[in-house]
C-alpha cells in the first residue's frame, strides 16, 4: 500500500513549476476532471518532450515520494483496477515518431506515444505494414503493448508484443533501459506487455514490419450456435486454408434456427438480452475468415472455403461492420474470455448459464479468445455470482475469464482477475523494477 503524500497549496505549485521547467509551459498543469485512471483522479499532468525529459519527471516523482501513471492516449485508461494514487500523470503523446527503419532486417522503431493508424498509414505508403490491429480507435503503440492488447491478425501473427525486437523504458528511478537483442533482453522487453505501466515507463518499441498483402478477402458466414462456429472453425483449421484471421461475432439477440440447440434457444428469447448491439442480419450471428496473399492463391482459397461452409456464405473485399471491434460499449462489464479453441463453445455456454440469457461475444474463435459484455445494470453481487461460475467451468478447461472494465461498484466488488498461475513471477518483478511502487500501483493482479 503506497501511503498517500500530503502537499500544502505551496508544495503542490512548487511541483506544478518545476513540471513546467521540465516539460514546458504548455505541457505541464494541474489535473482536470477528464484525467483519471480507471476513475482515480490525478493530480498533476506531465507531458514530457522526450525521454530525458520523462526521467526528470521519474526523479521528480522519486524525490518528493509521488506516484507516476503514464497515459497514452487514454483509449484504455478505463481498464483494470484503479490505481492505490495517481499524483503525476506521464502523458506520453510526445514520446511520438517513427525512428530508425532497417528494411533488410524488416524492422522499424516507433515511439510509445505514436497512434498505431499513423504507424500504418506511413508504412503503407512504403508498401509496408505492421501486422498489428488492435481494436481501440486511437491507441498509440506504447498503450497497445502496455496492456497486450490485439485484433483479428493475432491468428496467424502473434500479438503486438509477440512482434517486438527490443524495447526501450524507464525504470522507476528515471534510467533509460533497453531490452532486446537475445533471448534475455526480450524476455525482459515482453515481461513490460500488460503491465499497464507498472514495471516502467515505454520510450520506443521495434517491431516487426512486412509487405502489405496484395489481396485481402473476407469470406464470411451466418451462424446460430456456439456449437456450430465449433463445428465450423474445426473445419477450416482442418482444411489448411491458412487464414490470417479467424472472428466470431454472437449478438445477444442471435436466435437459433428451428431443431438446433434448444437450449439456446430458449435462453436467446430472455428479454433482458434480446437485441443488444446485434449487427448481422436479424437472428444471426457470423463467422469470418480473413485470407491474405497473391490474388490467385487466394481466390483459389477463398472458393474452397465457401465450398466448405456451403450457400450461405458471402466473399468481400472488404471486412465485415463488427470486424475488430469489441461488443461492449461504455459502461458496461467488459469481459475476456481464453479457453483451448476445443472448448470455446463450452466457455460461451457456461457464460449464457450464468447469466441466464446469451450475451453478445465476439473475438478470435480461431485463437478462443474473446470479448463478452455484462449489461452495466447488473448488481455487483449478480456480476460475481457470474464470474464464479465460468471460472469454474473455464479452471477445468485450461481457461479463464478476465474483467477488463467495469462500473465502479462493480469493479471494487469483484476479482478482476481470477486464479492467475504467474502472480509470483509478477510480484518479484515489480519488486525488482520499482522496488517503491511508484509506477501505477495497484494496477497490477495482487494489489501490485
């Protein structure tokens, strides 16, 4: 527990002036209503100019016992447990930029701060891309890596931290690290992957880059059942089409055909559920298969995948409405769920269980992960009830449910995490790097 840290009126300007020595005039303030993390208020705001700036900041922070949040572009702020104090928020949109770029290596350095879609748009004007697509409109790079957060090409290439070459942070006490170039150093690089700035503060990432694509195409499918996209997604895993990515999309409202699971049926018809955000046609729920490559080889591929899944299907060039986005909405209880992709239909049964009527899901069937959303009127003690039971469906399957966001009484109520097998590595891990917990405490499984 980090002790709170009592300034008067003229500690507090002192800070705010030597912020404003650090960062500049117009990137350093006292804290407004909007600055919170996961709905703990800060203090003061920090905008550093680059990273010997942001280690001042660190040794700022360290001197006067204060705690340091950082903040990219705030898409996730609103994620996981509230922090115990944020004093100093560490905005890092000016740790922004796309650095040194090795084309023989395939490789390019983008700073923390830097949007993900400005990253894209200056590499594909080069041909290039990175095979990342997180689903947050806005995030930057360092926000995406922070909380290991991943799209639909996750399938086939791993997430964003899963491409990462080395990694350049400060520590707690402002040293500037860099991680990478073996086996050691990216160990190290990917422990900082969902730490929600909690093990240090990201200056830069290298990642992977490839060619974009010549051909993109997305074949698509109405489906009723979690049973059926089971079914389904066996299939084409079976059929080695190579997909790039693999997505389901289950709206709340999706509603069996005639002679199939009647028991999910039966739950679709609940009124408290029916309707919520469906975006297939009326009653459905779809499965889509992205497929990249040269145009032959894909249209050759594309056409044995509708053979596979029959008349129903549609081919597009482009994705899908729902494609890469998440099915909850503000406010709600945003759910993850990783189970074996064996038993992902069982996962999503056991959800419908305990909520007494289908919830929309949507993710990465291909993979068996995905988002779930809770409607945000629910109790917190209704809420937990439901979490107890798919965790207990989900331990023996290998599995387990996540809450990613939540109303606040909802959030101080229940375990946001669950049984987590790496919480020692964690602990000693934040033990080593901020030894203090200076860096976002409490952000981390453990009260960490």
């Amino acid at each position: 527990m980090v002790p709170a840290r009592s300034t008067g009126s003229s500690g507090a300007l002192d800070i705010a002036r030597r912020l404003t020595e650090i960062c500049g005039p117009r990137f350093a303030r006292f804290a407004g209503a909007a600055d919170e993390v996961a709905g703990r208020a800060a203090r003061w705001v920090a905008v550093p100019g680059g990273a010997h700036a942001a280690a001042q900041v660190l040794r700022l922070a360290a001197r006067h016992d204060l705690t340091v949040v950082p903040r990219g572009a705030g898409t996730k702020i609103d994620w996981g447990a509230p922090p115990e104090r944020v004093d100093i928020m560490l905005d890092t949109g000016r740790l922004a930029g796309i650095g040194h770029r090795s084309p023989s290596q395939g490789t390019a350095e983008v700073g923390a701060g830097t949007p993900l879609r400005a990253v894209q748009a200056v590499l594909e004007r080069i041909g290039q891309r990175l095979a990342v697509d997180a689903p947050s409109p806005g995030a930057t790079i360092g926000g995406v890596l922070a909380a290991d957060e991943a799209g639909p090409l996750r399938h086939r290439h791993g997430t964003a931290c899963d491409q990462l070459v080395g990694l350049r942070y400060l520590a707690a006490d402002g040293e500037l690290t860099e991680a990478g170039g073996g086996a050691t150093g990216l160990a190290r690089a990917r422990l900082l992957c969902g730490s929600e700035g909690a093990l240090g503060v990201l200056v830069s990432a290298t990642l992977r880059v490839q060619a974009l694509p010549a051909s993109r195409v997305w074949v698509t499918r109405p489906v009723w059942t979690p049973l059926e996209v089971h079914d389904l997604v066996r299939a084409v895993l079976a059929a080695r089409l190579e997909p790039a990515a693999v997505e389901i999309d289950l709206p709340a409202g999706a509603v069996p055909r005639p002679g199939r699971d009647p028991r999910a049926e039966a739950m679709a018809r609940h009124p408290s559920m029916t309707g919520r955000r469906s975006t297939g046609p009326a009653g459905t729920g779809s499965l889509a298969v992205l497929l990249e490559g040269g145009p032959a080889e894909v249209t050759e591929r594309a056409d044995r995948l509708v053979s596979l899944f029959g008349g129903r299907s549609t081919v597009a060039g482009a994705a899908p409405p729902w494609w890469r986005s998440y099915p909850f909405a503000p406010g709600d209880t945003a759910l993850r769920l990783e189970v074996p992709i064996s038993d992902l239909h069982a996962a999503v049964y056991a959800l419908r269980d305990a909520a007494g009527a289908p919830v929309p899901v949507r993710g990465s069937a291909g993979l068996g992960v995905v988002h779930a959303a809770l409607p945000g009127t629910l109790s917190p003690e209704r809420v937990a009830s439901i979490l107890a039971a798919v965790r207990g469906v989900l331990l023996a399957r290998q599995g387990r449910c996540l809450v990613l966001a939540a109303p606040p009484p909802v959030r101080r109520a229940v375990d946001l995490w669950g049984d987590l097998a790496g919480l020692s590595r964690l602990r000693a891990a934040k033990q080593h790097l901020d030894p203090a917990h200076r860096l976002a405490p409490g952000r981390l499984p453990g009260n960490l």
